[in-house]
C-alpha cells in the first residue's frame, strides 16, 4: 500500500529492496540511540525481521521523501490467538536531518490509521524516557502514559527508564 501525505512524503510497505537503506538507517548512530538494538546491525538481521514481517499480522512501511527513504514505522500487532489481540505495538525512526518537520506526527497518524484498518483497538510505544522528543510527539498525538518500566534501557553506560504509552483506537 502506497499513501501520499502533504508536504511530499510517502509511506510504502517495505519491500526486499529496500533492506540495505533500511539497514543503514538502523545503524545510522543519532537513529540507534534510542532502539532497543546494539550496532553494528548485520543486514541479515533486518533481512530475518523483513521475513518475519511477511509471514504475520505486522506491517512496517518506508518514510520517504522526494524518493529518498528517510525513516521507517510499523505495528508490530499481538498473536491473533490470545487475549492481547486487540493491541499491538508501533516502532517509528527518522533520519536527524528530518527532525521537527512534521513528519514524525505524520507518520505516527498514518501508521495509526493503518492500525485501525487492521482491526487492532489499542497501539502502544516505549520511549525512553530521555527521548523529549519523542515523548511530546506521541502525546500531541493521543498517546498517554501508562507506566514506567525502570532503569531498563542502558544509553550510554546508563540505565534510563522506558515510558509506555499507549492509545485506543
């Protein structure tokens, strides 16, 4: 599913070819800060979680502008055979360069209609709790806090907390 949004970006669901820009981004030192993951990220591993993608309910779209992939967003929903499959869980990055121009909130609003087409009534997020940035976009867009897990998440040598957010559909 392709969908253009104002101010030229488009979100795309990601295809094999677009694995090594991906890839890059995820490595990508101003990107990874606040992933849960650990670089260097070997391509396979995007390669093992693009498969994943595939073969379930989750979705992960590309974020670009003027043709350039500039960042990535997904669901990530819960096993359609338990209790929890009304909810699943949103992951967005974007290149620094691309930081306070709207379209990490585009992304978010794109990436929540696309959960409600697929039927999910709730969305969560992890954001650490550094992540200001983050935390105020998740907010301007319905997300509120439910929780802290703490000192879990270690950036830089030190451990921060992990806010969880979610939203209802």
């Amino acid at each position: 599913m392709s969908l253009t949004s104002e101010g030229g970006i488009q979100f795309e669901s990601v295809q094999e070819e677009d694995l090594p820009r991906l890839n890059k981004l995820v490595n990508d030192l101003d990107i990874v800060e606040y992933l849960d993951l650990i670089p260097p990220v070997p391509l396979a591993t995007t390669r093992m979680f693009f498969a994943s993608v595939q073969n379930g309910r989750a979705s992960w779209w590309t974020i670009a502008k003027k043709g350039t992939i500039i960042g990535g967003v997904g669901i990530l929903p819960e096993r359609p055979d338990t209790k929890l499959a009304h909810s699943g869980t949103m992951f967005l990055y974007l290149v620094k360069e691309c930081w306070g121009q709207g379209i990490g909130g585009r992304a978010v609003r794109f990436a929540l209609k696309e959960a409600k087409r697929q039927e999910l009534e709730r969305v969560e997020v992890m954001v650490v709790d550094e992540n200001e940035r983050a935390l105020r976009l998740f907010r301007r867009n319905g997300f509120t806090i439910e929780g802290v897990k703490k000192e879990v998440f270690n950036l830089r040598g030190t451990y921060h907390d992990m806010v969880m957010m979610a939203r209802f559909l």
